[in-house]
C-alpha cells in the first residue's frame, strides 16, 4: 500500500511538472493565451486551413 501512495504521489508530480511545463513553454512562445481557442503547439503559422 505504501508502494502505491509513494507512485501516485511521483505520479501527481509528474502531471504538474509537465503542466508547469507546458504553460512556460505557451508564455515563451510569443502567442497569447485567450480562452476558448484551439491548441495548436505544434502547427505551422502558413499552414492551410482545412476547417
């Protein structure tokens, strides 16, 4: 039981980390963040809309 508390506690840091992450990467990046919008990390700015 002990073994289990101890990887989920790794687990839950493992998640904010990668959220922490994720948001200075956002901040970094030089796009702002508005509610709503899709994510897109990892799409080319002259790409074609298809939507």
């Amino acid at each position: 039981m002990k073994r289990v508390v101890t990887w989920a506690f790794y687990a839950v840091g493992a998640l904010a980390i990668a959220y922490l992450a994720l948001y200075a990467y956002a901040m970094f990046s030089g796009q702002p963040i508005v509610p709503g919008d899709p994510i897109r990390i990892f799409r080319k700015p002259d790409a074609p809309s298809y939507s």
